[in-house]
C-alpha cells in the first residue's frame, strides 16, 4: 500500500508534532528533535543547502516536495506559503513512510 502525502499530512496535522518554516526546521534539526524534514521543489537554495547539509549530519531524512511552498501550504490547509516542516512527533501518520524509515 503507497502512502499518500496529502492524507499523511492530514493526519500529522491533526494527531502529529510539527514545525512549519525554515528557521524553525533548522533549530529543530540541529536540536536533534526532528524525525523527518519535509522541504518545498522551490525553497531558495541556500536554505535547501542549510536544511540539508544539517540534516544529514545528523542522519534526518528529507522528502523534497514535488510543488511550490503555496501548493504545500495548502495541502496543510494553511493560507500562506510553507517551504519546509520539521516533523517531530508523527501522531498517527505514517508520513515517514515516504522515505522508507519507521
């Protein structure tokens, strides 16, 4: 069975941990609280680079989102533009199976 994204992030937003934003994604990464980084197709590369430089070294994986930070906002039913989220805590989605870890 394939995990959807949208239906997985529908059930983090409403049982899961998160944080939306670049500057919250990265505190939380090098914090060590972050299980997965969800980041936008066209986030600026110098955040991408920040997010995922910091990410692997401290093996976090990160699912690149195939859209823009508008079409991600909205599929988390958020009025404005989201380029990343931190997942802390995935509730009862199971949205860490995009990238194959559990």
């Amino acid at each position: 069975m394939s995990v959807s994204l949208e239906k997985e992030l529908k059930n983090l937003t409403k049982s899961g941990k998160y944080y939306l934003g670049v500057s919250k994604t990265i505190k939380s990464v090098l914090r060590g609280e972050a299980k997965m980084v969800i980041i936008a197709d066209n986030i600026p590369q110098s955040y991408r680079s920040k997010i995922e430089n910091n990410a692997k070294l401290s093996n976090i994986p990160i699912y690149v989102f195939k859209g823009t930070s508008i079409e991600l906002g909205a599929l988390l039913g958020k009025p404005f533009k989201v380029s990343s989220i931190s997942i802390i805590d995935t509730g009862e989605s199971r949205i860490l199976d995009l990238v194959g870890t559990s």
